[in-house]
C-alpha cells in the first residue's frame, strides 16, 4: 500500500494559507494564497525540496483563493489569478509581484476560483453570486443562492458550470440559467472535484463527501472525517482523490473509503491537491505548505520526519471529564497499543499515568502514532483551575458578542484548546446568524485569546539553532522584471501605381446552399470588399415575422479565391529574396516556379517545398506574398495535400498565429485569416482548424479583432462565419466551441466591427449559431445581444444587414 510521507515544508506565510494549487505555469510548481494578503509560487528544486520563485503583492486584505493559467501566446509564461477579500480577482505575470489586471465585480470576499480550458473564468463569493469572466468581462452572474458561494467549477464538454454554497445547496447552471438544485448536504457545500462530464463530488461542513450527476443525483456519500471538510481534489488517476478539513487531518481516498489519515500539527487544514506525480500538498492554519509523497525516492530525510512527528505530538488535545460514557481513569495502559487498529485514522486514547495521549493507527505502516496529548481531563472548582463558568460548565474563557441584526450580546464560550472556527460556527447555528459573522466571530476568538488557539506549547517550532521556524525548504526569492517591446503597424504595401496587390479575395460558397422553399437572391456581394450604397440602403423596411429567412442557418463555407497576378508577385519575392541570408534564400528557378503551385493543373511537391522554405523568413514583413500564394493553394485540388502534411501545417499554423498580432503588418493578418478561411474546404484542414479552434479564437479576441482596416474585419467575419458552419455540421460535439465564438461574436464582434460587408457576415454567423441549440439563444441573451444586434439594424446600412438583423432579433 503507497504510504505518504512528508516531502518538504515550504515556509514564508506569516498568516493561514487559504488555498494551494499546482501551479499550470511550470512543471512541479505550487501555488499558495494566504491570509498575509500574498499568494506565493514554489518552484521544484533537484533535492526535492521548493524555493520561492515570487511573492504577488497588491491586496489590501487576505487573498482567499488562487488559480493559474498555462503559458500561451498572449502570457508566455503563464498567468497566476487571485481572489481577494475586497471582492477584486487579480491577474499576475509569474515573475512580477504586482498585478497585471483587476477584475471588479463582486461586492464581498471572492471565495473560489475556477478556469475552463478555453479560457472561461468562474469566481464565487460572499456576495452570494457566482460570475462567469471571458477576455477580462464579466459575461454571466450566477444568482440564486441565498447565502455566500464557497465553491465553484465547470463540467467539460457540456457547458454546464456548479456552484456550492452555505445555503447547503449545489446548484448546475447552463447559460446563466439554474437548471437543478442538488440537495443532500446539511450544512455549507465547501468544495467540489469535477470527475467527467457525468460525475463530479462535493465536500461539505457535514462531514461528508457526495458524488453527483448532471441530472441532480446523487450517487454515494462518503464518511470518513470527524469535523468539517474544506477541501477536495482528484488524485491523478482521475477516480480517488483526497480531503482535508478541521479535524487536522489530510485524508486519501481509494475506492470510496479513506485509506490513509495524515495528520497535521494545526487546527484546520484549509486546502489540499494533488500534483501530477501523485504528491499531495496542503495548507493550513499555522501558515505553512507541506508536500507529501509515497515515493520513497522523494521523501524526506529521516531528521526531517522525525521533527513533523514531535509537532504532531506536541499539539494538545481536548476531552471531558467522560468521553462516550467511558471515564478516564478507565482508560487502558500503554499495553492496548500492541493491539492493531480496524482502520486508517482510528484513534484511541493510552492512560500512562496522570496523562493521557492520543494514538493514530496507520494502515500503511501497520503502527500507532502519538498524535497529542488529552488536556481538560482533570476536574477542579473554577477558584483552584481558574476557568470561567458558563451553564454550569468550565470554560477558559467567555466572550460577549454583539449582533448587529437582531440586536442583541450573546455569550460564546471557549476553551483554548478548541477550534476557533468550530466554535464560531457552532455559534452561530446555535443563535441562528448569518453566514457572515463566521470569520468576525473567529477572529475575535482568536485574538482575545492571546495565540493561544494552536493548542502548541510556547516553544512552537523553532529552530534552536537559528531561531527561525524548523527545517526551512530554504525559499530563494527571484529577481523581478518585465520587458515591454512596441512596435507599429507596418505601412501597408498594397499602395503605389504598379505595386504588387493581393486580389480582392472574392468570396464564393462551396457549392450551393440548402435551404426550404424557392432559392432567394444571393445575399452575398460580388467581391468581399465592395460595400454598395445605392439600392441596399434600405434601413427601415418593414418586415413580416414569418418571412423566409434567406439568411441563416448557412449550410457551407466561404472561401477567398480570387486569383493572383504572377509577375508583381514574383517581382515583390525577388526583391525580398534578397534580402535574406543566403542560406534562406531561393534560386531564380524556385522562385519562377512558385506561381505555378497555386494556377497551374500539375503535381508540384518541389514548388510546396519552397513555399514552405519562404514561411521560415524570419523577416515577417517579408511574406505577404507568398501567404497570399498559399491562399489560393489551399484550394488546388492537386497541391492542397502539400500544406496539409503535419510539417507544412505545423509550421503554416504558426506563421498566421504570430501574424494575428497588434504588432504584425496588417498585410499578413487578414491574409493568414483567408488561408484558415479557405482550409476548411478540405475535411483534414477542417478538423485541424476546430481542433485548435481556442487558441485561434482567443487570438483573434485578444489581439486583432478591434482592428480598423476593413480587409481584416472582413476576413474576421469570415472566419467566424465558416466556424458557425463547421459547429452546425458537428452540433453534438462541439458545445464549447458554439459558446467561445458566441462569446467572441456578441463580446468583441459587436463592438469593434464597422465594415458593413464584415458585418453581415458576422450577423450570419450568429444567426446560424443559434439556430443550432435553445441553450445558445439563452446564452446570447446574457450576453444581451439582441442590444448589440439592434443597434446595427437601427443604422443605415445594406437591406441585408437590415433584415438579417431583424430575424435574430426575432429570435432573441
């Protein structure tokens, strides 16, 4: 059985870590929050022990959750994302310590974070909502729960988002809209673990851990902990997983039951996870990270463990003069721990004398641990033990608490080896207040009570040799700095009487439309950058609801196939060929020769090769002409198969992903959209594209889509318009795909987009969209695109943008 032993202990939190996380941003890295209003990233070192890599600084109050966000284009090293006391999330660049952005939006603490795959951020907070975040908007709020939002996730594939809350309830959201209530839980739902699209668990104040299916089930329940459960994550093989809570403990789960008990030197352990390696990590209450593992080959040294052992048996623990109706000097001698335990985590309490101890049994090492020692036991008159009185019991202390609503002073006993945050609670069931007094309650307990909650004895942990805390993993603090690079736009070379130009890039469909009732006008304009004036400006025609709509759905893709003119091209090659070093360079033969790949009937793999030698241009200015070339070769029948090979392809993908940048020529982008807008005429360029369809659409969000020149709002459309198409061929898988280009169309298209022939095609694109699916419509609504949609109606554009305007209007 794979037995967890401490790995390392990471210290540096002056106050309790909140939440800890593998970190997304380097291999191995963790990720804490804290109380001391700092998050924190550790970073693996080679004796398997972590450094410090930064400290993110900027929250006036306590940094209550945290996430992060793999590298990509945008953030090449990644993002960490906090959730603050003062209800702000903050994004950070992993090595600098002040905020990149801050989100705004929740009124109270954000309690939990959540980030999807394709970039979609849920946060949940005291202010009883949960919001749903895209390109740093709020797009959604969860509202329904009637006390604070404690945990937040997502389902993959299937669009539907949960929620867990005080109010005892979890909740399943699909486009804003509660679809089912799960009930079960007695108190606070506190956390959740997404195990598919069809199951996930939750863990709760009760206790208990519940498994759940989409359609509001539930599954099993699962008892293992004595106190309240705060934490729950999946272990790498995606089936068990592991809790932590009050009751000091980490627990691990295999087959529904708990198979090993770790136990803590803190009251509450408040969060714990898993590493992709199998390592658990935990945060807790004394402000320290710990990281367990069951590889021998990473535990640590023998010295280290025996120090985590004396803590643990140092922590002092409470009893009564009775304990389940057995008095203490009944308890049996050190002789009952010969006898093996039943299960991992039983305790039993050894009578050696006048003192008593607590035991653990660990199934894995087949042994009893001391865990503490029992104080409290012994009785006494309140005079002798100088202990406070309260309904005839003996407390430490007794505190007066005000209550604003209803108003009133209530008395809150304590007794310093209890729980602060157990007794607040307690506190407040017993009174019946508001979820909200919780941490003003459980700080004020601890407070008033001198540090003396730990229940560890004045020594702590010191180290007798340096003074500081005991076996330090020896945090190093990197060196910050960001580097900002500017650029322009460059000029636009398509200017100048006998300058190479692209062509226009006319649009045509890839065969025949399908559609109910007699073929209407084509809608669609001869040459995509022609917007007429004349006839089309008709803004105000009345229209009939149940008109034929000859707009949408759009059954095919658009394509950009104007032909190319040779000799400026060749012209404009020759002149950068020289430009390159020579080892990048074309002969005269090859670069003769590249017009023929797109025109001509012939087999051409050498004419591909070369092709793909000018994309290795390190110059990007450099390629407009061949990007334009590839265009039209991306519809030959003979020589499409070249771009479509995995090298070609890999290093095509990457060329017009660079050029969907602020910074690029504006030649280069919309010319890398129209390839992506003509590959999906083939099925292997197709799928390519929506396999990778979120990295190119956040791309386009982030970088271009605001962008002025009217051939790139066209070709954006364009694109969007062909995606729509791609969706309503594959409906059923592709749920993910539908929401992003909604959020994108009604976020960002709505927005940015003025070119009326842009337009039109992004109003196709979103009518076609939700024609797919009753959730897209409801989903739009909370993106308020009918607003959007209407304002352009309302303008005096094309008839067609009119009316297509008006049929989604229709539906929204």
């Amino acid at each position: 059985m794979d037995n967890y032993k401490i790995r390392a202990v990471l210290q540096g939190h002056s106050a309790d870590v909140k939440q800890v996380l593998a970190s997304l941003t380097s291999e191995g890295s963790i990720v804490s929050a804290s109380r001391d209003k700092t998050a924190r990233l550790w970073q693996p070192m080679e004796d398997n022990t972590f450094s410090l890599r930064k400290t993110f600084k900027g929250s006036p109050k306590y940094v209550s959750c945290v996430t992060t966000a793999e590298p990509s284009e945008e953030y090449p090293s990644g993002l960490v994302i906090t959730g603050c006391q003062d209800g702000i999330i903050r994004g950070y660049l992993p090595d600098v310590e002040d905020p990149l952005f801050q989100l705004e939006g929740h009124a109270e603490n954000v309690t939990s974070l959540f980030l999807s795959k394709f970039g979609t951020l849920v946060s949940g907070s005291w202010d009883k909502t949960a919001k749903v975040w895209f390109n740093k908007k709020c797009t959604m709020t969860l509202t329904g729960h009637d006390l604070a939002v404690w945990c937040v996730a997502s389902l993959p594939a299937v669009g539907v988002m949960v929620t867990g809350s005080a109010d005892r309830t979890i909740r399943l959201w699909r486009t804003g809209k509660c679809e089912h209530i799960l009930k079960g839980h007695t108190d606070a739902v506190r956390g959740l673990a997404i195990i598919s699209a069809e199951e996930f668990l939750s863990c709760s104040n009760d206790a208990t851990v519940r498994r759940w299916n989409p359609s509001g089930e539930c599954l099993g329940t699962y008892y293992g902990h004595e106190n309240f459960i705060y934490s729950i994550h999946l272990l790498p093989n995606g089936k068990d997983w592991v809790t932590s809570g009050e009751d000091r403990t980490v627990r691990v789960w295999k087959n529904n039951e708990v198979s090993q008990t770790i136990y803590h030197p803190a009251i509450s352990v408040w969060s714990v996870c898993a590493l992709a390696n199998g390592d658990i990590v935990s945060g807790a209450s004394d402000g320290i990270v710990r990281v367990f593992t069951a590889d021998p080959g990473r535990h640590a040294a023998k010295e280290v463990q025996e120090i985590f052992e004396a803590e643990l048996s140092k922590l002092a623990l409470a009893a009564q003069q009775e304990l389940g109706g057995v008095k203490l000097s009944d308890l049996p001698g050190p002789e009952a721990l010969f006898e093996p335990g039943r299960k991992d985590g039983q305790t039993k309490m050894v009578r050696d004398g006048e003192s008593v101890s607590v035991h653990s049994w660990s199934m894995a090492d087949q042994k009893w641990t001391k865990i503490g020692d029992v104080v409290g036991a012994a009785g006494g008159s309140q005079k002798t033990s100088g202990k406070k009185l309260y309904q005839g019991k003996e407390y430490d202390y007794v505190f007066d608490i005000e209550i604003d609503e209803p108003k009133a002073t209530l008395k809150l006993p304590f007794n310093i080896v209890d729980d602060p945050y157990m007794a607040a609670q307690q506190f407040i069931h017993k009174h019946d207040l508001s979820q909200y007094y919780l941490e003003e309650i459980a700080q004020h307990i601890i407070k008033n009570t001198g540090g003396q909650t730990l229940g560890l004895g004045s020594a702590g942990n010191a180290d007798p040799f340096t003074g500081g805390s005991s076996y330090s993993a020896g945090g190093i603090s990197s060196g910050s700095g960001s580097s900002n690079t500017g650029g322009g736009v460059a000029a636009d070379p398509f200017t100048g009487s006998g300058a190479y130009t692209s062509g226009s890039g006319g649009v045509e469909t890839n065969g025949p439309a399908t559609r109910n009732g007699p073929p209407p006008p084509d809608p669609w304009m001869q040459g995509a950058y022609k917007t007429t004036d004349g006839d089309d400006n008709s803004s105000s025609v009345p229209m009939d609801v149940q008109e034929s709509n000859p707009y949408f759905p759009h059954t095919e893709y658009l394509r950009f196939d104007q032909g190319i003119k040779s000799e400026p091209l060749l012209k404009k090659l020759k002149e950068f060929n020289l430009q390159v070093p020579e080892d990048c360079q074309l002969t005269t033969e090859q670069l003769d020769s590249l017009p023929d790949v797109a025109i001509s009937e012939a087999d051409n793999p050498d004419g591909a090769a070369a092709i793909l030698k000018v994309l290795s241009w390190e110059n990007a200015a450099f390629i407009f002409p061949c990007l334009d070339l590839i265009r039209l070769v991306a519809l030959h029948p003979v020589n499409q198969k070249y771009i479509l090979e995995k090298q070609f392809l890999d290093k095509l993908f990457s060329v017009c992903l660079a050029s969907l940048s602020k910074e690029a020529p504006t030649a280069n982008q919309f010319l890398s959209i129209r390839i992506l807008c003509n590959l999906f005429t083939s099925q292997d360029g197709q799928e390519f594209l929506v396999m990778y369809r979120e990295s190119l659409v956040t791309r386009l969000m982030l970088e271009i889509m605001n962008s002025e020149n009217k051939n790139v709002q066209i070709a954006i459309g364009t694109l969007f318009l062909n995606y729509a198409v791609a969706f309503q061929k594959q409906s059923a898988d592709s749920e993910d795909g539908q929401i992003q280009v909604l959020s994108a169309l009604g976020i960002n298209g709505l927005s940015f987009i003025s070119d009326w022939e842009a337009r039109f095609r992004i109003l196709v694109a979103i009518g076609t969209l939700l024609t797919l699916s009753q959730d897209n419509i409801e989903y739009a609504k909370t993106l308020e695109m009918k607003d959007g949609v209407r304002g352009w109606k309302l303008l005096e554009g094309p008839k067609k943008c009119t009316e297509c305007a008006q049929f989604i209007c229709n539906l929204l």
